[in-house]
C-alpha cells in the first residue's frame, strides 16, 4: 500500500527473525514465513472512530525466550473516506480476540475473504516455479519474445531492459538510478521517439516496486515499457504522447526487498537495509517514508521494527538516496509522475504531510478525474481520486510530496488493482490480471499527458 498506518509497538531489544515465527525450507534452501491458518477479514469501519488505532497495538507478539516476533494482525488496507471497508490478516490464535475486539466496537460487519492465507500464497508459488521452467527451456534471445504477463524475478527484468536497449537503441537507453543496500544496480528505461529528444522536452516518469509484496506494480511497469515500444507508430494515443514526452520507466526501485519477498517472506513491504544506530536486529525501512522533504513528520515512525519505519534519516535508503538525485539531475523537465502501488484503485495526490490543498490542486484532480474516466473506458473498473489526506490521513516523507515540492506538476500515487473484486486477491493477485491493470494504467498516463499538454501548451 501507498500508506499504512500501523501504530508504533515498543521498542524491541532482541531478534526478530520473521514475522510468522512456524517457518518451512524453500526449493533452495532458504528458511520461509509461514502463514498457514492466516485469515484476511473485511468489515466496515466508523473512521472517525478508533477503532483501528485499537486494534493495531496488537500488531506483534513477542517472545523473549526465542527472541522472535510473531504478526498477530496486518492490516492490509485502511479504510479510506470513499471506501470505508478495512482489510485486516489475523492470526489463527488471535482470531477470538480480534472478533470480541470487534464486538466491543460495534462492528457486525465482518467477513473473511480469504480462508488461509498460505494456500493463497502457496498456489501462486507453484504457478510461479512452473513458469520458470516454461522460461528456461526457451532462452530470451528478443525483447519481443519477453512474456509480460507473468511475474518475473529482478534478474530476468534487467535482461528484458537490456535486450530492449540493445535491440531498439533508436527508442530506449538502459539507465542506472541507484545500487540497492545488498549491492544490486537499479535499472530503468528512458524511452523517446526514434532519433533522441532535446533535452528541455517534458518528460513522464512512473516507478514502481517501492513495497516489496505490491508484486502488481512491477509487473505493470514491464507491461508499459513493451506496449509504448511495440505500439508506437501503430497506437495513436502512445505514439501522440511519446511525441510529447520521453518516458522514464523504474520498474523495480526496492530489487532487495522483492527478491526476499518472492524467497523468503510473501508479505515483505520493506527494503532489506541493516539497522546499526537503533536496533541491528530489525531489517529494512519503508521506502515510501524516507524521501527527505517533510521527513519524520505527519504519521512518521520512529521503531524500526515497524513496517512503515522511515528510516534512520532522511534518504537512509540508499534505493532513495539514488533516485532522489537521479530525478533531480538526470529529469530536466519532469511534468507528471506516477508511483505504482497496490491495492485500493486509488489516485493519491499531495499533499500527504498536511490536509492543505496544493497551489494546483484543481488542476490535479481534473487530470486525476480523466485518468479515472479513461480507466472505466478502458477496462470497466473503478479508480477514486483525490490527496492523501482527503482520501485517508497524513502521511509524511512520501516519493509525491518531493515531486510536488520540486515542482512537477501532475503527481499521483496510484493504487492499483484489486478492490472491486469479488474475490480480493490482495497482494496476490493472479498474472491473469496484469495485462487489464496494465492497460487501464496505459490509458490513465495517456490521459494525463493529453491534459498536461492541452493545460500547458505544449
């Protein structure tokens, strides 16, 4: 999620080895989280109640004799002002409590939407090993041939964004944003029309992956990089805009964290960055908390155990750190940027630190309004618009709050599918999905950039 407002826990002074203490071997060895009898719930919140605040001091329960931290509840996705529902993972030993919690609060809304989380995560597994050995028995030798409709592991996004800027050298350059704290590089693309661009010209920049488990948000990032270079000059929408504004495409800005994510731990959020000021056992910041401008401030957490701990300092991360002074350096003319997130199919704008309207706030809910209409054009589904403290609550050290500070004028953190879904898949939605997010995302930018250049001329 783009925000999540877990409370702070207290401090924890021993070693917190995984949030699902019962853990199983992997295929290669590695030790995994296991979340067998994990339920996710959803219900109707009063938000102007406490009712959350209450329930998150139950967060974690911590045993000192293993010196583990076992997740009671993760909240999932936050009630928001247009979509007043909560989606809550509960422990199998916490559920009685969690249900008498409710109780007490008045809730008779409850209902679960996913039995166990870990057959939900196990089927997606095996899905996942049975397309890698589809994709080893047929090498990668063309960006064409890169299947964009499955989840893929960070090694085989960087050879698809290195075949594609080797193979289409006249529309997409392979750029280095930032090295990640396990030391792999983060890549991105810079796609233009064939023949380069001046270097003044308006630019559109999306990244994605800031949360580990979001595994959608890559996903469709790949997707768009491969529809703007296999549809320009045969789409008119992406060729009109691809005249108007080169693309910088980051799909993957948290590589450590999704690795771990897709080996060890399902539900990771976090980057993977060692603690050495606080408490070195405790792993990771929340990326979208660590941008410099407003640091610390509105919802900050100071535990680094928490899953939206902001970090040591501002631009701790060095994930961050990278992209702060490549879109400050290398971006001469940024005019809309999108982070890519999941779930809620939402279109945040800034501020996130405070509940002010922005000097170009009408402007930015009319592009987020055609965004949102182009989307229902496209696919049928329902996106909301608005900022942050509209929609949810303040939140600060956030990737939009920089860009708005800079002074880019359409900004938005989008979240993508699911919500409208019968059957919530959460943060596993099936790869069947990808190419209908990805589509409706293609149209949203689309409509954005057609706004941007009918309101600023260009």
């Amino acid at each position: 999620m783009w925000l999540l407002n877990l409370a702070t826990f207290t401090l924890i002074t021993w070693q917190v080895t995984c949030h699902a203490i019962n853990q199983h071997t992997g295929d290669g060895g590695e030790k995994r989280a296991d979340y067998s009898g994990y339920t996710l719930h959803r219900f109707r919140v009063d938000t102007t109640s406490n009712t959350m605040e209450k329930l998150e001091s139950y967060d974690m329960e911590l045993d000192q004799n293993t010196q583990t931290a076992r997740l009671l509840i993760d909240i999932w996705a936050e009630p928001s002002k247009q979509n007043p529902y909560a989606d809550i993972l509960v422990a199998p030993e916490f559920l009685e409590k969690f249900k008498s919690l409710l109780t007490a609060s008045e809730i008779s809304t409850l209902k679960m939407i996913e039995g166990d989380i870990q057959s939900q995560i196990n089927a997606e597994r095996n899905a996942m090993f049975r397309n890698s050995i589809r994709r080893r028995k047929r090498a990668l030798s063309s960006w064409k041939d890169f299947d964009v409709n499955s989840y893929h592991s960070y090694e085989e996004m960087v050879e698809f964004m290195r075949l594609l800027s080797e193979q289409r050298a006249d529309m997409v350059e392979m750029v280095k944003v930032a090295t990640s704290s396990e030391g792999r590089s983060i890549y991105g693309v810079k796609i233009h029309p064939p023949g380069g661009s001046p270097p003044e010209k308006p630019s559109i920049i999306v990244d994605a992956g800031v949360h580990a488990r979001e595994w959608i948000a890559p996903a469709v990032g790949l997707f768009m990089i491969k529809k703007i270079v296999a549809e320009y000059g045969r789409n008119p929408q992406v060729t009109a805009n691809l005249e108007k504004f080169d693309w910088y495409i980051m799909p993957q800005v948290n590589p450590d964290g999704y690795e771990y994510s897709r080996t060890s731990d399902r539900l990771w959020r976090k980057t993977r960055s060692k603690n050495t000021t606080v408490n070195r056992w405790c792993v990771g910041a929340d990326a979208n908390r660590n941008w410099g401008y407003r640091w610390g401030e509105a919802g900050a957490n100071r535990t680094p155990c928490s899953n939206i701990y902001m970090g040591s300092h501002p631009y701790s991360e060095p994930e961050i750190k990278g992209l702060k002074e490549y879109f400050t350096w290398q971006i001469t003319n940024p005019m809309v940027y999108i982070s890519l997130h999941s779930y809620g199919q939402l279109l945040l704008s800034p501020w996130g630190y405070t509940n002010e309207r922005t000097e170009n706030y009408q402007d930015q809910q009319n592009a987020a309004k055609e965004a949102a209409m182009a989307i229902k054009n496209t696919t049928g589904v329902s996106y909301s618009y608005g900022t942050i403290s509209e929609m949810m609550y303040p939140a600060s050290g956030t990737s939009i709050d920089f860009m708005q500070h800079r002074g880019v004028p359409y900004i938005y953190g989008v979240e993508l599918r699911p919500t409208d879904n019968p059957n919530s898949f959460a943060f596993n939605l099936p790869p069947s999905f990808i190419r209908a997010t990805g589509d409706e995302m293609m149209a949203a930018l689309n409509a954005i950039g057609t706004h941007a250049v009918k309101v600023k001329r260009l």
